[in-house]
C-alpha cells in the first residue's frame, strides 16, 4: 500500500519534470541554452500567486471546468499498473473506463474553450473535438488488443502479467499495438506532429486555442492535467509495452520505471524535432495509421491462434 | 388478453419513468397549445396505446395498440401545424409506420395461420412449422425496426420528431422508440426462437450502420430536435449492436454471454429513454424560450436558464458514454460483450467483429464532439440573437418535468444492480441462462464482465471518487482565497461579440470536410466584396446543408423510379390501336422464343438471332419513330 501511494505521488511530481525536460532537451537540439527541468514548478508557483482574471462573457463552466479537467486525471493516477513487485495495484476498474475519464477531462476542456465567447477557444474546441472523435476508436481497439495479449483488461493486473509472462509468442501484434499506442501517446497529448504545445499562433493551435483564456490558477490546474495526462500515457507505455524490471527489488525497480519515463520522453522529443507539424487535415492519416495498426494487432493475434 | 411477465413489467416501468416527468413537462406546456382538447386527447390515448402493446397477449390486441400508438403520435405531431413541412413530416411519418405495419401484419398472419387470436405460445408451434422462417424474421425486422428508426428505415425520424410539439418528441424519441425493442424481444424470444447464426449477424450490422450514420448525420445538423432524433437512430443502433451480440451468441451457445449482451441491450434500451427524453425537453424548453430550433441563434443561455442548462449538462454527459454516467455503463457492457467475441471459434466472425467494436468506439468519439456542439453553442458563449438574449427559465412544471427526468437518470446511475437484476430475472423468464452472480460476484460495488479476462468497472466508486477529488480541489481553491477580477475576453485588439465566436457550422467543419464524400454538402456562399478587393468584404454569408444519402440515394430514387415507370405505363396505356397490335405479336415472338430456349437445346447463335430479331421488331413495331 506504501509502495502503491509512493508511486503515485513520485508519478505527480514526475509530471512537470517530464515536460520541461522534453523541452530543455528540444532546445539543446536545436542549439539553444536550455530552460531547467523544474521549470514545470516555476511556472506552477508563479500562477499559483497571480490573480485569476474571469473573463465578462463566460458563465459558471469557466469557474468548475478546470477542476472537472484535472480531478479525472488525477483519478485515473490511482488506476495505474504497479511500478514494483507485489506492489497493491487497482484490480477493480478497467481500461476502457481510463479511457472514458480521460475523454471526461477532454470533454470539460472542450466546454471551457467554447464558454469564452472567444473565436480561439471555439477553434481549440472544434480541432480536438475532431482530432479526440478519430483517437477513440484506436484507443478501444488497442485497448481490446493489449487486455487478449495480456489476459486481462485492467491496466494494472496486466501490467502484473505481461512483466511476469511475457507472449513471446504474439510478439508482431505486441508490437501493432505498441505502434498504435505511440501514436495515440503523441495525438492525446498534444504534441508535434498533432499539435505544436509551444505555439500561439492561429493556424496551428489545438490545445493552447482553448485555454487561451485562463489565467492564474486556473491555468495552473490546466497545466498540470496535461502534465499529469503526459505521465499518465507514458506510464502505461511503459508499463504495457516495455515491460521490463518488475522484478528487481524495490529501489532499482523504481529506477528502472523512471529511467523508461525518460526514455519515453526522449523519444518524444526527438520525433518532435525532426517533424514538422502536420496540416489539420493530415492528421486523421496518422490517426488511421494508429486504427490500422490496432486492427492488424488483433488480426495477427486471431490468426496465429490465441 | 393480456399478460404481465417481467418483460412487460420492465416496459410499464420504462414508459412509466418516461411519462410521468412528461406529464409535468406536458402540463406546463400546455398553455402554448392552442387545441387542448385534441392534443389531451392523443396524448393519454397514446400513453395508454403504449401501455396496451407491451401487455397485450395476442395477436389482434398487439396489433391494435400498435395501430392505435401510430395513429395518436401521427396526430400528435399535427398538433401545432405552423408550416407546411409539418404536414409533410406528418405524412412521411405516417408512410413509413404503415410500411411498417403491412410486415408486421403479415408476420401475424403467417404465424397465427389466421386466426389472431391464439397466444404467443400457439404462435410458437405454428411458426416452427413454418418453412421460411427467414421470411418471418425478415418481417418483424421491417415491421419493428422501422418504428424504431434503424438504417435505412430511419429517415423519418429528423423530420417527425422536430415537427412535434416538445413533450410528443420526448415521448416519441424516449419511449415509443423503445416499444419497437420490446417487440424484437418479446416475439424474436417468444416466437421465432432457435436463432440461426445469420440473424445475429444482420442485426449487428444494421446496429452498427444505424450508430455511425445516426451520430454523423446529427454532428451536421443545425435543428437542435433533428441533431436530437439523429442521435436516436445512433443509439437505437448501439441497442441492436448489443441485441445482436447477444442473438450471435445465443446461437453461438454461449448462453451466459448471451444475456449478458441481451442486458446490455435491455440497459441501454432504459438509459436512452431517460437521457433522450430529458435532452427532448430541454431543447424543448429552449425551443419555448427563443422560437426558433435553429441553434446558430442560441447561445449564452447558462447565464439565464440555469436548471434547464444543468439537465441538458447531465443528459449530454450521460448520452456521450463518459464515465460516471449511466450511458457509460451500458457502453461499458456492450463493449465488454464484443470483447467476449474472442471465445468464438468460427475464425470469420470473429475477425469481423472487431468492426463492430471500430463502429462503436467512432460513435463514441463522433457523440462527445456532437454533444459539445450542441451544449456549447446552445448554452456557452455570448447569445447569437436577440430572442437568446431576451430568453428567461421555463415555468414551473416544465422545470419540475426537466428535473424528475434528471433523477430517472441519476437513479439509473445509482441503483445499476437492481436494474440489471431486474433484467436478468426476465431473461431468466424468458428461458435464458441468469447471470447476476456473475455481473455482481462479491456485493453490489464491482459489475465484472462475464467474458474470461473481461473488465471489471465500479460505478459507484468513479462517481465517490470524482466528486471526492473536484470537492477536495475546489475546497483547496477557495481556502487559497484567489483574488478574482472580471474582465473582457481577449479578442486580438478587436472587441468580443456574439458574431466573433464560432458558429455550429464552424464547429462540425473539420468532421464534415473528413467526412465530405458522404455528406456532399450543398453550400451557400455569397460575400459582399469592398471595391474588389477578393478579402475586403462588408458582408458575407454562408450556409450550409446537407442532404442525408440514404434519402437521397433510397427514396428519393425510389420516387424517381416509380416516376420513370408510371411514365411509359402511362404511354403504353395512350398507344393507338395498331401498337397493341404490335405488342400482342411481340409477346408471342418473345413467348415463342423463351419457349424453344427453356425446353429444346440451347445456343448461342440462336440466342444472338432471336434477340436481335426482337429488338428490331420492337424497335419498329412498339416504340417506332420519333416524333
């Protein structure tokens, strides 16, 4: 049980880390003197002491959907496989109810951009209505996929599994669905070639568009639900699909689990400086590419025979 | 006469929770109409023709109330007839039920030998000697699922439902949509029973085509009653995918599986009256407010309709599968009983229906985008016209109608196992396998999968431990004690206005440009340009609409088509004398000619010769020259 709340707080205090580390690393690529890696809590720390500024035209969304987009998210933080060995892990939801509570978040989001009366937030809301519409079915299906390879569908019971037995024998579609999941990795949280997280400009905003508006602690909320989103993926990246090092003792198991996070993240930052952001209407062919790996994953895992 | 097994108890329950917030909804409405009398009427004779058909134990009594139900909602949607299209949707409407009606009639007749009187069990024994028992199944198919509004019967619904008067269109949406899939239960169950594998599967695909088209046809729609019946035929899709999950796997004999898709079927069946029926009346109550179902001219009517915004909220909520709601739970288990399709053998259907699950998960995705639309822009942002901004909450009853609605739907969120031990006992009833024990294994808390390696979800827990987290936040919000200031939106140097934000249109355009090769759009676009300059304009406007494809493709078509034929049967009927002449010897060449090919050998040659024989003949003789 100690291990279980440890691990979700030391994941809760990653989250901020990880983002500013896969920009410091962005920025060391391209030859700039890169910001801090704790540069997530300076940024926390300043909004947390600034006045929120409401704007006139919004109404009651604006003051509750920012907690609604962060408190599913920090839900799901206690719904994660276990990071070490005998670890207590949450057997009774499942993976398609982490989907459903992150969509919640992002359907609150999507609110939140339409309240302000403002043509930013409308667009934001508009492209991730669209972009969110075509993650779906590649979510369930890879989800469907990894619950057969793994024996079952809640993400922390087959965490267990795959560590402990891993199906060498469906190793191609292990690896559809890792593709697929990848893709959907980048595609829910924002990042290049979906979306461009450090951009304000009309043309390519998706995220940034609808919380164009907020301020002080409410943008603080938002960060850190896209943080914690951020941590949430790559943690169930990890845990799914390089199921490596459960079974060292406990401090080298953490370890292990951290140093994958990073490598997470340095995989997201090298794809993000060497694409280009893709055009809106692009997109849904990265997406169908996801959908398709998550349909041959299945395909492969039916035909060589459960 | 009448019976009361637990499936027609778990239908008065349903058209109960749905009628009982609409009479309060109904009666506040009811100053707004101007001819009391017929609308009273027709609408308890329609309530109680509800009633009759899921009680009735016969054929004749069955059919009575089936007739009776069409005919009072026909009227009903006259109630308040204000344009044309009214009527036409009326008439449309009344097309299609007594389509309908004619299979249904004669499945009875077939399956009763004539004599409508015998019960469901007599039926039974009639209908198991019966040699075509696709025939019978084709018919209850045409006959339910075109009250229903299943692809490609569903066109009537975006007409029908908008042209009703609110309190009619959550009747009709919620409940008389749902007294269809009490007669797929009750007499694919009780009558045709032994299923062949090829039943399940074409309702499955009818489900999924229903879903898909139901959610992309609604995400294009700026009617706000014709957005809701859009959403109708998707989640009447998502029933009959669980519905034909569980027909799959009944003759699959995976019995626990079975019921297990066959509740799911039932609980959504029950969710989708509550949800439906609440969105119903708070477009309703916004239709009231604002007169006009256009939702471009919404907007900002959180501010000044509070309760009905919360309801709509809920309802939204609950329509687009998110967690906690009691949509999701149902989704939840449908999705679950596909997940079951791994202990299939036959290698075919089993790599089919993962395209089941890709439906379902797109609808899924393809409701939160639409239902954001339709909660944002109807209640969000700044009002887009002056009877918006001038919008004020509805009286009393109606208020009172939205709000027990919305207990309907959070009693179904809350007491999750009653309602599926509930179902369990009338599919036990009805000679399936019961599976509460094994929804329900250890108290009320966890509703497992019955699937090996199937989920687990906690409803109750999700919903104690959201409220719990937001509490906990907004608690730590308010102990920070924030300095808040108010100030106007940021709008680029430019000022904030209702013609700023993004219109319904702007919001569905991403979706409807991926998806233009099936909406084909028809645009309107007409700007006023400034001194020539191609991006100076003064004033500009653009509309879109869009056609839906199965109208145009299947009926309209359709119409043509009989158009085209009654033409030249009109010409044959005006010939002069000599031409019939003429055809009377082109008959016999023909009669003549199919004779020697059918009975004597048969070549080609001969073939060639007779055929060019007989188009020169009609050529000259029949249609001859062109005037």
């Amino acid at each position: 049980m100690i291990a279980y709340l440890a691990t979700i707080v030391l994941l809760f205090l990653l989250a901020p880390i990880l983002l500013s580390f896969i920009k410091a690393l962005k920025m060391v690529l391209l030859f700039k003197k890169p910001v801090s890696v704790f540069q997530g809590y300076r940024n926390f720390s300043k909004l947390m002491h600034k006045e929120t500024i409401i704007s006139r035209e919004t109404s009651s969304i604006t003051r509750y959907a920012p907690f609604l987009v962060l408190s599913p998210l920090l839900v799901v933080m206690f719904f994660l496989p276990p990071v070490v060995h005998g670890a207590y892990y949450v057997s009774f939801v499942d993976a398609f109810t982490i989907t459903g509570l992150i969509s919640l978040s992002t359907f609150f989001l999507m609110l939140l951009g339409l309240d302000s009366a403002s043509a930013f937030g409308g667009m934001g809301s508009s492209r991730e209505a669209f972009i969110s519409a075509l993650v779906e079915p590649a979510m369930v299906l890879t989800v469907f996929s990894v619950s057969m390879m793994a024996g079952d569908l809640g993400v922390g019971q087959a965490g267990v599994n795959l560590a402990e037995h891993f199906p060498q024998e469906h190793m191609a579609s292990f690896l559809f669905a890792g593709i697929s999941f990848f893709i959907l990795l980048i595609a829910e949280n924002g990042r290049i070639p979906i979306d461009n997280p450090e951009t304000h400009l009309e043309l390519t905003m998706v995220h940034e568009a609808m919380i164009l508006d907020l301020t002080g602690v409410y943008l603080a909320l938002i960060e850190t639900a896209s943080s914690v989103k951020f941590v949430i993926f790559a943690s169930l990246f990890v845990s799914l699909f390089i199921p490596l090092g459960l079974e060292y003792s406990t401090p080298i198991a953490i370890l292990v689990f951290v140093a994958k996070l990073f490598a997470v993240a340095v995989a997201v930052a090298l794809l993000e400086v060497n694409t280009a952001k893709l055009r809106l209407f692009k997109v849904p062919n990265l997406l169908g590419i996801s959908i398709v790996f998550a349909f041959l994953s299945l395909i492969t895992f039916y035909v060589l025979g459960a | 006469m009448f019976q009361f097994d637990t499936l027609s108890m778990i239908f008065i329950a349903l058209i109960l929770l749905g009628v009982i917030p609409n009479l309060f909804y109904s009666s506040g409405y009811l100053p707004h109409i101007d001819r009391k009398v017929h609308y009273l009427l027709h609408y308890f004779a329609f309530i109680g023709s509800m009633l009759g058909v899921v009680v009735s134990a016969n054929a004749l009594m069955f059919l009575f109330f089936w007739e009776l139900m069409s005919l009072t909602s026909w009227q009903l949607i006259l109630t308040e007839v204000k344009d044309k299209n009214t009527i036409s949707a009326a008439r449309f409407y009344f097309l299609m039920t007594h389509f309908g009606f004619i299979f249904l009639l004669l499945f009875f007749l077939i399956v009763t030998n004539g004599n409508l009187d015998v019960g469901f069990a007599e039926m039974k024994n009639i209908a198991s000697g019966f040699m075509y028992p696709t025939v019978l199944f084709f018919f209850l198919v045409l006959g339910f699922l075109s009250k229903a509004g299943a692809v490609p019967l569903h066109v009537w619904l975006p007409y029908a439902h908008p042209a009703a008067p609110s309190p009619v269109s959550a009747l009709m949406s919620g409940v008389m949509l749902k007294v269809a899939i009490y007669g797929m239960f009750r007499f694919l169950f009780d009558v045709l029973y032994p299923w062949p594998l090829e039943w399940g599967i074409v309702i499955l695909v009818i489900g999924s085509l229903s879903s898909i088209i139901g959610v992309l046809y609604a995400l294009s729609e700026h009617d706000i009653k014709a957005l809701l019946a859009n959403h109708s035929i998707e989640n009447i899709g998502i029933i009959l995918i669980g519905f034909g999950m569980g027909m799959i796997f009944d003759s699959l004999n995976l019995k626990v599986l079975s019921t297990f898709s066959f509740i799911a079927a039932l609980f959504h069946t029950f969710n989708h009256m509550s949800f439906k029926s609440l969105l119903f009346m708070g477009a309703g109550s916004v239709l009231h407010q604002t007169h006009t179902k256009n939702i471009e001219k919404y907007g900002g009517l959180i501010k000044t309709m509070p309760i009905t915004a919360l309801t709509f909220l809920l309802a939204s909520i609950s329509i687009s599968a998110l967690p906690p709601s009691n949509g999701f739970l149902s989704e939840w288990m449908i999705f679950q009983s596909m997940l079951g399709s791994s202990h299939i053998d036959n290698m075919p259907l089993k790599l089919a229906i993962p395209f089941a699950v890709f439906a379902l998960a797109v609808t899924g995705g393809l409701a939160i985008a639409c239902f954001v639309k339709a909660y944002g822009i109807t209640f969000l942002g700044l009002h887009r016209s002056t009877n918006a901004k001038h919008a004020h909450e509805v009286n009393f009853l109606m208020t009172a109608g939205m709000i027990l609605m919305s207990l309907v739907v959070i009693s179904l969120m809350l007491f999750t196992p009653f309602y599926i031990g509930w179902f369990d006992e009338a599919l036990a009833g009805l000679g399936k396998v019961s599976v509460y024990a094994k929804i329900f294994p250890s108290g009320i808390w966890n509703m497992h999968s019955v699937s090996v390696h199937g989920g687990i979800v906690s409803p109750l827990v999700l919903l104690a431990s959201l409220t719990g987290v937001t509490a906990l936040l907004m608690f730590g919000y308010k102990a920070m004690k924030v300095k808040e200031r108010v100030h106007n939106t940021w709008g680029c140097g430019y000022k904030t206005g209702a013609k700023t934000q993004y219109s319904a249109t702007g919001f569905a355009g991403p979706i409807r440009r991926f998806f233009n090769w099936l909406y084909k759009p028809d645009e309107h676009f007409t700007k006023q340009t400034i001194a020539g300059h191609q991006s100076k304009f003064s004033d500009s406007y653009y509309e879109v609409h869009v056609k839906p494809l199965f109208e145009t493709s299947l009926y309209t078509s359709v119409a043509k088509a009989a158009n085209f034929i009654s033409y030249w049967v009109y010409r044959l009927a005006h010939f002069e004398q000599i031409r019939y002449t003429a055809m009377i010897f082109n008959l016999m060449l023909l009669v003549l000619f199919s004779y020697r090919i059918f009975s004597h050998e048969f070549s080609w040659a001969t073939f060639a010769l007779e055929s060019v024989i007989m188009m020169i003949s009609i050529k000259v003789f029949i249609i001859g020259d062109k005037k």
